[in-house]
C-alpha cells in the first residue's frame, strides 16, 4: 500500500510537471502572437522580470524558472528608418518649396513691379521719352503679376502643408496684394479713353493704387524674409536690389527735375 501511494505520489507530480509545461508552451505560443498584434498597431510592450512559478504540490515544491522576456518588433528599426526618412524628405521638400516661394515673390512683386513704375514714370515723356513705353511698362506689370501669382499659390500650398492653418501677417499682405495687382492688371484692360472725362480720375487711382501696392510689397517681403533661412542673406540681397532701383528712380527723378527746370526758365524770362 505504500509503494502504491508513493507510487500515486510520483503519477501526480509527473502530471503536475506535463501541465506545467504545457502552460509554459501556451505562453511562450501566446507571447509572439500577442507581439505581432501590438506591433502591428506601432506599440511595443516589454513583459520584464516575470519571475517564478511556485507550484506546491504535498511536501514538494516545483519551483520552474521564467527567463525574463521582452516584446520587441524586430521590424521596429526599419520602420524607424522609413519615419526619419519620410521626415528628412517632408522637411526637405519643404524647405525647397519655401525657397521657390521667396525667390519668385522677389523678382515677380519686388523687381519686376517697380521696374514698370519706374518706366511708366520716367519714360513716357521727361526726362527719356520712348514710344515704346507702354509696351514695356505692360510686358513688366503683367511678367510681375504672373511670376507674383504663381508665388502667392506657393505660399498658399505652404500654408496648407503646416498643421496649424491660421492666416499669418505674411499671407494676410500678400492676399491683398494679389487683389490690388489683380485690380491693376483689369484696370489696364477697362481704362477710358485719352479724351473721356473720366480719363483723369482713373490716372490719379491708377497711381495711387500703384505707388501703395509697391509700399505694400516691400513691407511683405521683409516680413517674409523672417520666416526664410538664413534671413540675413535674404535680407541683404533684398536690400541691394532696392538699393540698385531707388538710385536708378532717384537718379531719373533729379534728371527729370532738371530738364523739368531748365525748360521753364527761358519761359518765365519771356514773360
């Protein structure tokens, strides 16, 4: 009889220790499986230090070792690789777009703009008369309103690209300028004629809207200097290119001043 429950005894603990290891196949089974689920949704769980099962069973004690295991995706650095990349390039293309963005603003609204207002100022009669100046005035004014349109859709696709869609300073000058050269460019195409009444009046808002769009202009390309890198450069070759075109307009207006006075004075000597 004692053999017999010593017997049953060792039956146990052999059943014991199979279901045990059943167990431990379950979990080292379910482990993975819950791994390819957590990583699938970009999630990485560590299951550290479980420990140890204690099984009692009479006056022994089973006492089975749980190596320590950890969840990991092996896939995770690819897929941190592809993030960085798909990053880097994001910000790169971001970078180039605003670059584009400046670039085209500056020759379209800042040079070739005021290069027709200089023409249309000092060519059409003193101090250099050319026939052609009107050509060249609407070849400039409709160049610079193309080129400005072009970047002010730039500029609008920027603004979409970031997470926050608030309208800033920048796009709020630049809308308006892209309405007042939009009213410029329509006015070149319904201006009264040289000998209707109203001729005068639409000379006088024709300049007025003028001389405050390129004011407007210039303000908005200081502001959207800031926001380019590195602003000093930008600054700087702004700066050159005003400097370049006030001297050439200050220049023609000291010239026009002159003729302007030279031509009168035999006049009032007549008198």
């Amino acid at each position: 009889m004692e053999q017999k429950g010593v017997g049953n005894r060792r039956g146990r603990k052999r059943i014991s220790v199979t279901s045990l290891c059943i167990v431990n196949l379950c979990m080292i089974w379910f482990i993975p499986s819950v791994n390819a689920q957590t990583s699938s949704n970009g999630e990485n769980f560590p299951l550290m230090n479980l420990g140890r099962v204690h099984v009692q069973h009479g006056d022994s004690h089973i006492v089975p070792q749980i190596h320590t295991l950890s969840l990991q995706n092996p896939n995770s650095g690819t897929i941190a690789d592809l993030r960085s990349w798909r990053s880097r390039y994001v910000l790169h293309h971001h970078r180039h777009l605003r670059t584009v963005h400046g670039t085209v603003n500056i020759i379209g609204w800042g040079m070739l703009l005021p290069i027709g207002v200089i023409i249309a100022r000092y060519y059409k009669k003193l101090p250099l008369q050319y026939n052609e100046w009107y050509s060249l005035h609407i070849l400039c004014q409709v160049s610079g309103f193309l080129m400005g349109t072009i970047g002010w859709g730039l500029g609008l696709s920027l603004r979409h690209m970031n997470k926050h869609h608030a309208m800033s300073t920048h796009g709020i000058l630049g809308t308006i300028i892209f309405t007042f050269a939009t009213i410029q460019v329509l006015a070149i195409c319904l201006q009264p004629r040289e000998e209707h009444k109203c001729r005068k009046f639409w000379v006088i808002y024709h300049q007025l809207l003028g001389y405050a769009l390129i004011v407007l202009i210039v303000a908005n390309i200081f502001e959207g200097i800031d926001n380019q890198s590195p602003a000093k450069k930008w600054k700087l070759s702004y700066v050159a290119i005003l400097g370049v075109l006030a001297l050439i307009a200050l220049a023609l207006e000291l010239l026009r001043w002159m003729i302007f006075h030279h031509s009168a004075a035999p006049t009032s000597a007549i008198e």
